[in-house]
C-alpha cells in the first residue's frame, strides 16, 4: 500500500511541474542573469593592473549617464543596460571587459555582464565593489568624488581626509570634509 501512494505522489509531482511550466513560461531575462557564470574581479586585482598601465582590459560602468558624467572609475566607459544590445560592438574582443555599477549589491552589473556573455561578448568580468565602495575607498576616478544616498546601502564617508560630496541628485550637491554629513 506504501509503494503505491508513494508512485502516485512521485506521478502526480512530476504531472505537476509539467502542467507548471506549460502553463507558465519561463522568465527567460532572470534565467539567463541566473544560469550564465560569470567571473569577479577584485578591486585589488583591478588597482594592479592600473598601476602596471595594463592596457589588456576595458572598464564599463553600466550607471547612468549623468552619475557617470559626475564621476566614475578611471578610464571607464559608460554603457547603460538599454544601450547594451546596440553598442556590445564597440568593445574589443581582445580585452578583458571589467562591469560595474553603483555597489556590489547592485544588480545592473550581473544583468548587462549576463546580456553581452548572450551576445557573445568574451571576457566579461564583474568588479566584486561598485562605484560606491571604490569612491568611498580613494581609488582612482575621473570627475568629482561623490556619493548619490539613494544608491548606497549604507552612509559613506571620507577617505584620507579627501573631500567627499554628498548629493540627493544630480542637481543638489553639497560638500562635507572628514567625518562630517550634510
């Protein structure tokens, strides 16, 4: 009696996942973020190579283009997600071709690093830090030093006492120096 509800418990799960994925279609966007490995980089690794002037490698920060035009990784690229599929041609195949994005919990990076490995993009690596952690770090960037609080999880702060601004948006800035917060 055991063997005989156990085979139709094992029946009717398995008529169960059929009828499930039949009737509802698989989120194809998420299942790629989720099935396509991709590689870190350290931001140990990443300083390395910019002090050696590795050339071997291409930066893309996939934020915005206004926090990009704000400030960002030195030598970065911007490409935002919805630019992805018209301008994955751009980057050289022989490359390395590090993602990053506001901070390593963003989710931007995964999903514009999972798209250009469907396009065929070889040698995409994602930063394990973003934007926030590596401004926050004092490493080397083009533009202002800054942090936007919506898109870091927590408060950030000065680095060797350089100076830090603090903005709400890109159009209301303001400044603080040391451990101070405005």
């Amino acid at each position: 009696m055991f063997a005989v509800i156990l085979i139709l418990g094992i029946l009717s799960g398995i008529a169960g996942a059929w009828i499930y994925n039949f009737f509802f279609p698989k989120d194809v966007a998420g299942d790629a973020i989720t099935s396509i490995p991709l590689t870190e980089i350290s931001s140990y690794t990443l300083l390395q190579r910019m002090s050696a002037n590795d050339q071997s490698y291409v930066i893309v920060d996939v934020r915005d283009k206004d926090s990009y035009a704000l400030g960002h990784i030195k030598g970065a690229i911007s490409m935002t997600p919805d630019q992805v599929a018209s301008r994955y041609k751009e980057l050289p195949t022989n490359k390395d071709i590090i993602i990053y994005c506001w901070s390593s919990e963003c989710m931007l990076g995964p999903g514009v690093s999972s798209n250009l490995v469907s396009l065929g993009v070889r040698n995409v690596k994602e930063l394990r830090i973003g934007w926030c952690e590596w401004s926050e770090r004092g490493y080397p960037i083009d533009g202002t030093r800054y942090i936007l609080r919506s898109e870091c999880l927590q408060p950030q702060r000065s680095v060797n006492n350089e100076t830090v601004s603090i903005i709400d948006s890109p159009s209301g800035q303001c400044s603080s120096s040391g451990n101070q917060t405005c």
